[in-house]
C-alpha cells in the first residue's frame, strides 16, 4: 500500500482503472458460471440482495440521513429501468461470447448522448452526430445482418446498453437532488424487491458452489465500482477514457481460458470502432462542460 501511495496520482488512478475494469470482466465469468448453477433471474436477485448487504453497514456509518430521498419516484424509476438492463445484459452473457458482450456494451456511452439530447435538451453538433453514426456502424460490423442471424444474446446486449444508458440519464438528474449514497442505495434496495419477482417463480436455492459464485460475483462488481469512482476522483474521466478498452482483451484471454471461446475479427473490428467513437463523443462533451459549466460538470455513475 505505501509504495501505490508513492506513484503519482496519474499512475494511481490508471492503476485502479485497470483493476476495475478486470473486476467488470470477471464478474461477467461469475454471471455465466452462476447461471449455470440456478437461473439467471436469480443471479439477478442476488446481485443486488448481497450488494445491498454490503452496502448497510457502510451506509449506517455514514448515517440513516445520507440515503434520505428528495425525489422518490426518480429512485423508482431509475431501479426499474436498471432493472431490465441487468437481467438483459446478464442473460446476454450466458448467451454469447463474452467478448461479444463486452463489445456490444461499448454502444452504451452513444445510447447516453442520444438520450441526453432527446430527454435532456442538450446540444449535440455535427462531429459528434458523425461519432453516433460511425459507432453504430460498429454494432452492425459485430452483428452483421444479412449475413448472419442476429442471436437473441446479441439483442438482448443492446437492450442491456439502452437500458443502463436510460438509468444514467437518470442519475444526471438525481445529482441535482440527491446524495451519491441514496443513489448507490437505493438502487439495489429497490432492484432486489423488483428482481425477486421473476426470480420466485424459478426458484432453486444455490449449493455451497452456488453461494460462492454469488458472493464472489458481488464483491468483485463492490470492488469494480469502488476502484472505477476512485479513479474518477484522482482525475478527469477523460484521461481514463482509453483504458475501458481493455475490457474486451480482458473478455477474449478469460472467456479463452475458461470457456475455450475465440471471438471473430469482426468483434475486435466492431469493438474497437464502437470505443473510438464513443472516446471521441466523451473528450467533445467534456470539452463542452469545461467551457459552458466549468463549474457544474456532471460526473457519470457507473454504480
């Protein structure tokens, strides 16, 4: 610990990213093992029954009145809209290659700037009009339609990206009211309820392999999240923006190795057009915020 506390602040923070975004990967390998185990809608509960358990303690030491909801039907909302992009992205992973996933969960970033200017009035211009367009290309060179099926697991990515892009549009207007430990709360308080519903109907208690795959998933996603905010608190997003892509030679050398999956070159190709772009989106909004709200830019919540 005191030698990571020697490096400089730019080192630690990349340091981090790169810890979470290997805790992200993996917690895609506990998915697809979990459900292997039980179904995926109650890996689904637990994610967030355990995440909550986690979560309390710390929440009670900071204090009941840190989660106190200004706006509750914003909470609803954004837990039930959370709610579908991870039963959807997490039944994606037991579906197709999790580098697939991984790739496809780039276009998350290009769902956000299209929302923000539908549901947000902000202004997007021509370049990053172009950066949307040249990002969805992408999708379409992983897909490609007409030329092979499009699978359900590969729908069901994209509908996990909308919808998580959907919630975050959400939090942008939490921040304006409520606390980062409301947030971070209240969002697996509400999904867990929500999650036990399908998750009832299917119900298998897991085995002492099962209970380990649980918990480990939860700690290594606790984990992710805690690395990748920290990050963000080191330094701007932006400078940090290039290593989310090694999520996806993370993805192809884990899922290689236990699962014998070799993604296509279109996956690579497709994935990597998705990232630049949305890279490029990324550095152009956070220029934008510099010199129209130096000192209101808004912080993107990957919790």
């Amino acid at each position: 610990m005191h030698a990571f506390n020697r490096l400089s602040t730019e080192w630690q923070a990349t340091l981090l990213m790169l810890v979470a975004m290997l805790l992200f990967t993996v917690m895609g390998v506990f998915i697809r093992l979990a459900s292997q185990v039980i179904p995926v809608m109650e890996v689904v509960f637990f994610r967030n029954f355990l995440g909550a358990l986690i979560l309390l303690p710390l929440i009670m030491r900071s204090g009941i009145k840190t989660i106190k909801m200004v706006r509750p039907s914003l909470f609803i909302y954004r837990g039930m809209i959370n709610f579908v992009g991870m039963a959807a992205g997490f039944t994606a992973v037991t579906l197709i290659p999790l580098a697939e996933a991984t790739a496809l969960n780039f276009t998350c970033p290009l769902f956000i700037t299209l929302g923000a200017a539908m549901f947000l009035g902000e202004v997007i211009r021509i370049r990053r009009i172009i950066a949307i367009i040249v990002g969805f290309c992408g999708t379409l060179l992983i897909l490609q339609p007409g030329i092979s099926d499009i699978s359900v697991g590969a729908m069901l990515a994209l509908v996990g990206a909308l919808s998580v892009a959907g919630a975050s549009l959400l939090v942008k207007k939490m921040t304006e009211t409520e606390s980062v430990n409301a947030i971070v709360m209240w969002m697996v308080a509400i999904q867990a309820p929500i999650s036990f519903v399908p998750a009832f109907f299917v119900w298998q208690w897991p085995d002492m392999y099962g209970w380990y795959l649980l918990i480990s998933l939860t700690l290594a996603a606790t984990i992710a999240h805690i690395c990748f905010t920290r990050a963000c608190v080191l330094v701007e997003i932006t400078s940090l923006q290039h290593l989310e892509f090694i999520k996806l030679p993370f993805a192809a050398l884990i899922a290689w190795f236990i699962f014998s999956e070799v993604p296509d070159i279109w996956t690579w190709i497709g994935g990597a057009v998705i990232f630049l772009s949305t890279a490029y989106i990324t550095h152009r909004e956070s220029q934008a915020h510099r010199s129209l709200r130096p000192n209101h830019g808004i912080k993107e919540s990957k919790l």
